[in-house]
C-alpha cells in the first residue's frame, strides 16, 4: 500500500531497482519537495523491518572521504519515520539546510538512489508510553509533525481515543503543506477511510498555525495554549486534565520545553515505554 503515490504526483520509481551496494541500503522510491527548506521522500521497506508508528531509525548516506585515509564511513541521523507500521514503504519528512553535513546531500536524492537504513526502530512516541485516557494531543512544529504523519494513519490512534487533535506550527502556509496533504488524504483516500473508519474519522480534529505569515490561525501554539484560544476554538470548555488528556510533542527544543511546562502547570507527567503515563516529548531533527 503506497499511499502518497496514489494521492501525490510523485515520480514512479523505476521496474529495475538498483543493485544494493551500501551497507543496510534501501532504494529511493518517491521524492517530493514542498519548499526550499523541506522536502518528503519515500524508501523501500527491509523485508524484516518490524516497527511501531511514532517510531524513528537511524538512516543517511555515506560521507565524503576521509582526507588522509580514503576511507567513507557512513553519516546518520535520527529521522521519525512518516509512514505507518503498516505500509510497504518507509516516508520520512525532512528538513533541507544547506550546510547541514547531511541534508545538504540528502535533499538531493533521487527515485533510484541508495540510502542507508540502520533497521532498528526505537522511540517514545507510541502509545505503549501513554496511559489510556480520552483525548489525544499531537503537538509538533515543522519536521515534528513526521511521527504524528505516521500514528495519524495508524487504525490503533483512533480505537484508543474518542478525540485526536493534531497541532501543526509552522513559520509560514507552504510549510503546512506536507500535514494538510496528509490530513486531507486520510479523510479522502479510499484505502485509508476504510483502513480508519468514516465515522471514527470525526475524532480528527486537525489545527494549523503560523507564526509568520498571514494565515487563518496565527500565533505558537504555546501562547494559544496559555490564553486559551485553542480551548475556545475546539470547543473544549474543562482545559486539560491528567484524567482525561494525553499528548505526544515533537518539535524544535524551545517548543518542547514550553509545552512540557504547559502539560505539567496542569498536572500530566512524562511517560516512557518502561514507565506509561500522560505524556511524552521528542525532539524533531533540525540539521
Ligand atoms: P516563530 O516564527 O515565532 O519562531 P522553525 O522553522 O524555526 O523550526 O520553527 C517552526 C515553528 O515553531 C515556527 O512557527 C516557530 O515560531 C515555532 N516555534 C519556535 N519556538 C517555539 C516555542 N518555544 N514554542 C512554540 N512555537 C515555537
């Protein structure tokens, strides 16, 4: 199942894939750029490769030469993996900066292309690391909204909450793009409504902002936390509670750290895997 390229004009990846020739190589599938500073990009899945959505791996490229020795070593990071536990492919979201070592190359990969993939998912954006509760909050920045792309796809978000709601900040509407494709594609796709459910589907309650540019909701989501806006919005009239509300935040540093004092002035505490409770926080790559 290839969700974004039945959905997006993505370029077909060829009948022959190339002959692997890195270490725990994948081949490029789809590439799809939505701004100088983003772009999304799809791989072929190992065979093998079990994960859990909201998981990430560690993937990359091979680095320039050494200098003196000739010798390559590979350069990774930590990327969330966008796509569901259940799709046949891996998507990740990332950002281009143009001295980043490795964004720099990566932002130049093609349909084709090999990229490596360390095939051993970890992280604590799962649901293993909440405990049940009634709404479920997604909070994210920029590239930090690539392991909610993947839970948000995932049947399981929606049997354990009666709401999801999905806060996306971003400096301007062109780095929305990739999340509201993404939300307009589950309520409209054929494969995933019936993956999902046309009627579960009304839990999803999806809330975009800009921080930069003219849009219809702008502000961080911080501060439309604190005065109380995003409540009024939703029409949520009790706040949060640890009772009722869980959420997972993934953004830059300053959005995790605020958000962090937002959830606990209202008394939920950090779960992990080994220790569930009633929120947990990753940070989004950002180089
Ligand atoms: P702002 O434009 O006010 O800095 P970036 O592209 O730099 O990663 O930022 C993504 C979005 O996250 C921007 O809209 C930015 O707003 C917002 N942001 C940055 N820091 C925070 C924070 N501490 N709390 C909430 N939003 C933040």
């Amino acid at each position: 199942m290839t969700l974004m390229n039945d959905q997006t004009p993505m370029t077909d990846a060829p009948a022959a894939k190339a002959t692997p020739t890195l270490p725990d190589a994948q081949v490029v599938t789809a590439v799809k750029h939505y701004t100088d500073r983003l772009f999304s990009f799809r791989v072929t899945r190992p065979a093998s490769l079990r994960f859990r959505s909201g998981e990430f791996v560690m993937i990359g490229l091979m680095g320039d030469p050494d200098p003196k020795t000739g010798k390559q070593r590979p350069l990774l990071r930590a990327y969330s993996i966008a796509s569901p536990s259940w799709d046949e492919e891996l998507e990740f979201y990332s950002i281009k900066v143009q001295d980043g070592p490795l964004t720099s190359k990566l932002q130049h990969v093609q349909v084709g292309d090999e990229i490596i993939l360390r095939p051993k998912p970890v992280g604590t954006l799962v649901h293993d690391a909440l405990l049940p509760g009634k709404r479920l909050w997604f909070f994210s920045t920029g590239t930090g909204f690539a392991p909610f792309a993947s839970l948000l796809r995932d049947p399981e978000t929606y049997e354990l909450y009666d709401q999801v709601i999905v806060t996306h900040t971003c400096r301007d509407v062109a780095e929305l793009t990739y999340g509201a494709d993404l939300i307009e594609s589950i309520k409209t796709d054929e494969l995933l409504v019936e993956l999902i459910g046309e009627e579960t589907l009304a839990k999803l309650v999806y809330y975009p902002t800009t921080t930069r540019e003219q849009s219809p909701k702008m502000g961080r989501i911080t501060d439309l936390l604190k005065d109380g806006t995003v409540f009024k919005d939703l029409g949520i009239e009790d706040g949060l509670s640890a009772e009722t509300d869980r959420a997972m935040v993934c953004g830059s540093m300053g959005l995790n750290v605020d958000i962090k004092e937002i959830l606990e002035s209202h008394g939920l505490e950090e779960g992990a895997n080994s220790d569930p409770k009633h929120y947990v926080v990753e940070k989004a790559f950002v180089g």
